[in-house]
C-alpha cells in the first residue's frame, strides 16, 4: 500500500514527522499500528509556529523538484502525523511520487 492517493487536482501524501531532529531526511515508509501507511522524515525545524510544517515542505519541494508553492498542509497542523496535498496536473504528480517512492524502502 502506499502512502498517497491521486485527487482531482493532484495528489494527498499522508506522513509521519519527527521536528527538532539532528538531520534533514526522508526515511521510508512505514506501516502504522493502525494499518496506515505513510512516508516517515525528520526534519531539524522546531515545531514552532509552523516552522517544521515550511522545513518539511521545502524538504519534498527539494526532493521532487516541483515548486513549494504546490505542496499545503491540509491536515494534521500541529500533529506529527499529517496529510499534505500537492496541487497540478494530478497524472504528472501521481507518477513523480510512485517513482520517488519506489527508491523508499519499507521500514
């Protein structure tokens, strides 16, 4: 299973955040105990005023090469787990993130 869904104007990505770490890093996905797959990263910000909400945000941006601009928190503000949508040409984004992902192993 994987951890995001195609919308009509783009793509929800469900993660699982750990702010205040010692590093930038996507990890992999993970399994939740409630069955709930989702991609788990570490980012360095402080949760704090939506600073790891903009640190986790410029992280994928970075990674998948799309513009910060396309990418929201819709759920999740201040929970370490979180939904984010990626707005765009749905298709485009469907097959950016199953290909980042496929390099993810399952942790």
């Amino acid at each position: 299973m994987l951890p995001f869904s195609q919308t009509k104007n783009g793509i929800c990505l469900r993660v699982w955040v750990t702010p205040n770490a010692s590093h930038d890093k996507i990890e992999g996905i993970v399994i939740r105990d409630n069955d709930l797959t989702v991609l788990r990263m570490r980012v360095t910000a402080v949760p704090d005023k939506g600073k790891a909400n903009k640190a986790l945000i410029t992280l994928l941006a970075k990674q998948l090469s799309i513009p910060k601009s396309s990418i929201s928190v819709t759920s999740g503000l201040t929970s370490r787990q979180k939904t984010l949508t990626f707005t765009g040409d749905a298709q485009h984004l469907f097959q950016l993130m199953e290909q980042f992902l496929s390099q993810m192993q399952t942790i």
